[in-house]
C-alpha cells in the first residue's frame, strides 16, 4: 500500500488557549508559532480574530513573521467575522480561512435556532463569501460526531461546490468512539459525490479519552488533516494530543501506511516550553512526552530494558528529543538497575559486596518514594 502524507494542523493558539486559566501574549504565541514550523507543522491556527484585538494583533503578528507554514483564522459563518480574518492573515505566505457552522440538530436548535436548510444557505453563503480573500478554504461542521448523517453529507457536499477545500468533521463534544469516528469519515467520502475536490479533517475532544484513538481512526477512514494542540491542552478535558498522533503514526507505519512531516525529535523540548508558557504541567504518566514515559521502577522492567529496550520501550526516547530510558530506583527494583545505576556512578563490587548492598538498599527503599543518587553515595559510604 502506498504511503500518504497527513497534514498536521496545530490549534494550540486557538482551541489550546482556550483551555481555562491560559493567556498567552503575542509574543509568547510567536515563540510557540516558531517552534511548531522548526517542528513541521503544516497549519498553524493563530487564533479567533474578531474576538478580541489582542487576538487579531496575535493572528496578524504571526501572518507576517511565520514563513514555510499556513496561518489560519477561525470565524464564524458571517461576513463580519470573514473580513476581519481576512484582514489579520493576509500577510501570510500561505492564508487560510476556517469558518462553519453547527450541523447536529441539538445545535441547530438550542445555539444556532435554525432550520437544517438556514444552516446550509448560511455556510454556503459563507465559504463563497471567504473565497473573495482567498481559495484555502476549510469549512467545519460542528458536532458531526453527534448529527444526522444525511445531513452531514448534503452540508459537506453543499460547501465542497461552493469552494471549500477542506472539510473539518470535529467530534465537538468528544462524544464518538472510534468505530464511529472512522464510520463517519469513510460514509462522507463515500456518499458525498464532490469529495474527491477536498482534504477531509479529524478535529476531536477527549471528554472520554478518546480524542487520540478517534483522531487515528479518522486517518484510517480516509481523513488526511489531524487538528491537534501541543500537550492535548483544550477546553474541559482537552484536544487531540498533537504528540500522541504524531508518534502513533510513525510507531505503527505498517498499520497506517501514512507519514506526517513532523520532526519527531522536536516534541519533548515543545511539550515543555508550552508547558511553561500556559502554567498547564504535563501529568507524569502523559504519553510520549511525560516525565516517567521513559522511566522504570520495576525489578522485571528494568531487567528487561536494560538487556535490549524495546523488551519495555516501543519508543526510542531519543526519537522525542529525550536523551535516554530511566532507571528509577524503588522498593520494585532488582539487582539489575541497583548495579546499573551504581556502575553509572563508577562504583563496581565483588558479588559478596553487593548482595550486601542490595539488602541495605531494600531497607531503604522501603522507606522512600525514590532511592536517589545521594542515597546510593550514603548507602556506599
């Protein structure tokens, strides 16, 4: 099977930022935008630019220093919002304009208060309207995870002829399973006759843990564009994790057969400066970028590690910019990482020495949540 490219659309500075208690300044979102191009990222989302002047000048600021890279502005399904973000990404290399509207009948009736056939003219009106500023179009149907999916077709169908060139399919509410997920990717571009005119887009939410695996299945059903956000930050529980998706598609290249452009290498280091920059810390059990992603405690684990890695590690941390596995020393541990760990020290004993040790070392172990170098140094001495 051939290999096909996945673009890779980082909304960190938009739905990331929208993450309870995150503001980022301009040039705090500059420092970021910087590092997701050296990172490869094909779009970058800058932000909502009518929403406030801060944002428009963020949108705009990025448009004009970013090169190699999309910036684009979200807005809603109206004029107003569509000029204002044409205005704020026109110095880009390359502008994009995300606009759309609702398409699952709760938002249709309880936000939107409108009538299925309302929504379509609107959206419709909307992307020829976008089309005047540029022809990168991305249109987004919202909540399709929970819509009719009659309906999702007659709306995707409807913007694709009126110009759109990519199609974003967002599980809003995090409510889709993967099955699903990867159902309603392939039944669009099944049942939708203009498909083949558009790049149809994963946008998910992890309200039950499963923006990851329904964002890879969307790529499995036929999406080539995963929106994503540094660290999974989002509103409530968060987005799609930008590192999650991007390792399990290199890891796993037999199963997907599909590669993004992302520098793999790059992810640890921006993993923490967004860490720093929004207060938001990564838990230490985070996939791929946490603190004890590459870490083992356990006598079995370490053994098996350190006689060849990839007993425990199907990630080489050095492929995420980690320098290398951990052996963190516990009451779980073995004499395998305890003499490690000492020979990494530059201490080496005769077999009757360590065996002593090593019960000194259980004693203390058993005392401790770590058994950390200046232990060891007491524990010899």
């Amino acid at each position: 099977m051939a290999t096909d490219r996945v673009l890779v659309f980082d909304t960190t500075l938009r739905d990331g930022e929208q993450s309870p208690g995150v503001r980022l300044s301009v040039q705090e979102k500059l420092e970021i935008g910087r590092g997701l191009v050296a990172m490869g990222v094909d779009v970058i989302e800058a932000g909502f630019p009518i929403s406030s002047p801060g944002d428009f000048e963020a949108v705009e600021t990025l448009a004009k220093n970013l090169k190699g890279v999309t910036i684009c502005a979200l807005t809603r399904a109206r004029d107003k919002d569509i000029d204002v973000a044409a205005e704020a990404v026109k110095a880009a290399e390359s502008p994009r304009i995300h606009t759309g509207l609702g398409v699952s009948d709760n938002h249709l009736q309880f936000k939107l208060r409108m009538s299925r056939d309302e929504a379509l003219a609107t959206g419709v009106a909307a992307v020829k309207h976008a089309r005047q500023y540029t022809d990168n179009i991305e249109y987004f149907m919202e909540d399709s995870g929970r819509a009719d999916r009659d309906y999702v077709y007659r709306v995707a169908e409807g913007v694709i002829a009126a110009g759109a060139t990519t199609v974003n399919v967002p599980d809003t509410t995090g409510y889709a399973y993967p099955e699903e997920y990867r159902s309603l990717i392939a039944g669009i571009m099944e049942n939708v006759p203009n498909s083949d005119k558009a790049v149809f887009s994963c946008h998910c939410h992890n309200d039950l843990g499963m923006a990851t695996a329904n964002t890879l299945a969307g790529v499995l059903g036929g999406a080539r564009q995963v929106e994503v956000t540094v660290n999974g930050i989002g509103e409530r529980a968060g987005n799609t994790s930008l590192e999650e998706v991007v390792m399990a598609l290199q890891i796993r290249a037999d199963y997907f057969h599909v590669k993004t452009g992302i520098d793999s290498t790059r992810l640890l280091p921006m993993s923490r400066l967004v860490a720093k920059l929004t207060g938001m810390m990564v838990q230490r059990n985070k996939a791929v970028v946490g603190a004890n992603a590459y870490a083992h405690s356990s006598g079995i684990h370490q053994d098996g590690v350190l006689k060849e890695r990839s007993t425990y590690e199907i990630i080489d941390p050095r492929l995420v910019g980690a320098e290398k596995s951990e052996i963190i020393l516990t009451a779980r541990s073995g004499r395998h990482g305890l003499r490690h760990r000492l020979a990494e020290m530059g201490f080496n004993f005769t077999e009757e020495r360590f065996e002593l040790l090593y019960e000194e070392f259980l004693r203390m172990a058993d005392t401790k949540h770590e058994v950390v170098e200046e232990d060891l140094r007491t524990l010899v001495g």
